[in-house]
C-alpha cells in the first residue's frame, strides 16, 4: 500500500497546539477532489473521523493516522510526508 508514510515533529505540535487533538486521537487520511486538469484529486485530511472500513491504521506521535478501504488508490506507492509550515499542515507526496 504505501511505501513510506511519515509525519514529522512540527506537524504533531501543529495537531496538538493549533488543532488541539488528544492523544489517541484518529486523523483520517482520504482522496479529495482538488480540481481538473491532469490529476484532479489530492490527499486531505479530517481530524474528526473515526474509522469505517480502514485498509490501514499507523499510529505516530500519539496519534492513530488511517486510510479507509475506498481511498486506498490515493495513497498506493507513493511516499507521503505530512509536515507543518507557517500555512499549517501539508503533504508531500513523492
């Protein structure tokens, strides 16, 4: 499924800080349309769901980070890293 998934320092800070999640606490990763042109999807993030059908759930600092079943095409070989900046939360994807 996914070949490297990392979440970094900054980005568990910005999730305990600014987003104020608990420890424990599940953060849905999932496909999201982001537009047209040649890859009209982009990966979002929703930190108020709870696990339905997960294909994969991996926690990291302190947090249970999951994927659903239905998008698990959005994430499949890729490398993923989310990470914080001044704009807040974004995902590299490689």
């Amino acid at each position: 499924m996914i070949m490297s998934f990392l979440v970094t320092g900054e980005a568990i800070r910005t999730f305990k800080e600014e987003w104020g999640l608990q420890n424990g606490q599940y953060v849905r990763i999932y496909a999201k349309y982001a537009g047209g042109g040649n890859n009209p999807f982009s990966v979002g993030i929703n930190a108020s769901a709870e696990p339905v059908d997960p294909a994969i759930i991996v926690p990291l600092g302190g947090y249970r980070f999951f994927v659903e079943k239905s998008d698990e095409w959005i994430v499949n070989d890729i490398k993923l890293d989310i990470d914080s900046g001044e704009d807040g939360i974004f995902f590299t994807i490689e």
